[in-house]
C-alpha cells in the first residue's frame, strides 16, 4: 500500500476524481497532459532554456493586462483616444499598475523573444530536424514586432503619431507591395480616424490571434521533437562523432567498391593537364 492509499477519502475528492475520470474516458485530457508535461530533459539543461518560456508568460500577461484596458481605451482620434488613456493612468483604480505593466510588457517581450532566438541560432537548435520549430519561431517574432507598432499609435499623442507615419512610409516604401501595405494599414491614403480604428483591431483581434495559434504550433513541435542538447553535451557530440564516421566509412566503402578510381585529398587538383613550361 502506498503512501496516497492510506486513509478514506473525502467527498470532495471523490467528486472531483469522478468528474476527471467522466472527461478523461471522452477526451484523454490526462493522456494530453501527461505528453505535454512529462517528457525527458537532456542533461545540461540550463536557464537559457526557458527563455522561450518566458516569452509565454510575457505574452499572457500582456493579453490580460490588455484585456482590461480596452474596457477603459476609446479609439477615438478628436481626443478621446488621449483622454481615455488619461483617465486609465490618473483615475482608474490600479489604472497606472496595469498601464506600466503592460506599456513596459511589450518592450519585455520583444527583448526576450530577441535573446530565445539568439540561443537558438548561436546553439544550432535550427538544425534538423528542428527547422520547421525555428519557422515558427521566427514568424512569432515578426507577430511581436507588430504588435509593438500597432500598440504604439493607440496613445494617439504627437510622439507616436510622428513614429507610425515614419514607420508605416517605410513598408510603404518597399518594392511592388509597398504602396498597397501602406494603405492596409493607412486604411486610406493618409492617416486619420479609420487609421486608429484599423490600428486598434489589428492589435487586439488579429495579432494575438495569430499569436496563440503558431505558440500552440511551436508547443507542438517542441514536444514532438523534444528539447535541443547544449552544444557541449558529451552525448550530442558522441552522436555526432558517429554519425562523421560512419559517413567517412561510407565513402571509403564506395570508394573501393570503384576499381580504377582514384581518391584525391582535398584542395588536390583534379583536372588533367601537362607541363606548361
């Protein structure tokens, strides 16, 4: 008998074993969990492994921060936008907290989305088979980059008004697409009420849709494929020590397998030629 045998249980407890048990026979949440939470971790694991774990908890904390200022932010272009941004900072309850977290949250993740694909790139976790999770993580970046931009017009102050037009003319300036982007996110051929509006919806519908959609994607790659090694993992490099020799093996055994070839070193000459003297 085991330590969590001993004793009767409660009424609470069988409810709520009952009720996971009723879901778990219908959708294999506890099979789901189970693959999603348990799995093994290659020896070396270090804290720079859960920088993109991080970005995670950032980006949750910016959907809920963000939920609760758009109970409070008016997208309106003759001063309500301002006002209502005034308002959450000097008026609202905790207003400043949940401005200041989510102002600061969105330089945060960029930052720490930044330095998850630094690791990555200067790991070699890209490689194979690991491109497709290094695809998805860079389209994640590009979300996060605009979810900033879309962020910044929404105080609808001279400063960000200024930085939006500087930076919305830069993909406009782009060859073939440029003007048509430029008016997608213009919403017209200059910048107005509708430019706000267009602003405001992409930053609260569409990006962080498009957000979950490709985290769920990265999850799922990351735990069919599992974790990368750190580079001075003794079995990562035994494993690509084998693999280096089994390919010189291979070539050899061709190499013999070819009577009257003959091997060159490389940067050895090939070509015929006679003497040029």
């Amino acid at each position: 008998m085991t330590t969590k045998d001993i004793g009767p249980k409660g009424t609470v407890q069988k409810s709520a074993e009952g009720a996971l048990d009723f879901v778990d026979e219908r959708s294999g949440v506890k099979t789901g969990a189970r693959w999603f939470l348990f799995r093994n971790i290659p020896a070396g694991t270090s804290w720079f492994q859960t920088l993109g774990f991080t970005a995670m908890v950032v980006f949750g904390m910016q959907a809920i921060t963000g939920i609760i200022l758009a109970m409070y932010y008016v997208p309106d272009t003759s001063g309500g936008a301002y006002a209502s941004i005034q308002r959450i900072t000097e008026e609202v309850t905790w207003g400043w907290m949940v401005r200041g977290m989510h102002k600061w949250g969105a330089s945060v993740m960029i930052i720490v989305v930044f330095l998850h694909m630094a690791r990555v790139f200067i790991w070699g976790s890209y490689k194979y088979p690991r491109e497709l999770t290094w695809v998805t993580g860079a389209v994640l970046l590009m979300f996060t980059l605009f979810m900033g931009l879309t962020g910044y017009l929404l105080v609808w102050d001279q400063k960000a008004y200024w930085a939006t037009v500087v930076a919305v003319n830069i993909f406009a300036s782009a060859p073939i697409v440029g003007p048509y982007i430029g008016d997608i996110l213009r919403a017209g051929p200059e910048f107005g009420p509708s430019t706000l509006s267009r602003f405001y919806s992409i930053h609260m519908l569409v990006i962080p849709a498009g957000i979950a959609a490709f985290i769920g994607l990265h999850l799922y790659f990351i735990m069919r494929l599992g974790i990368s090694e750190p580079p001075w993992a003794k079995r990562r490099l035994r494993i690509e020590r084998d693999e280096e020799d089994a390919r010189r093996r291979a070539a050899r055994e061709q190499a013999a397998a070819l009577p009257g070839t003959v091997t060159y070193p490389a940067g050895a000459p090939t070509g015929a030629g006679g003497d040029d003297r």
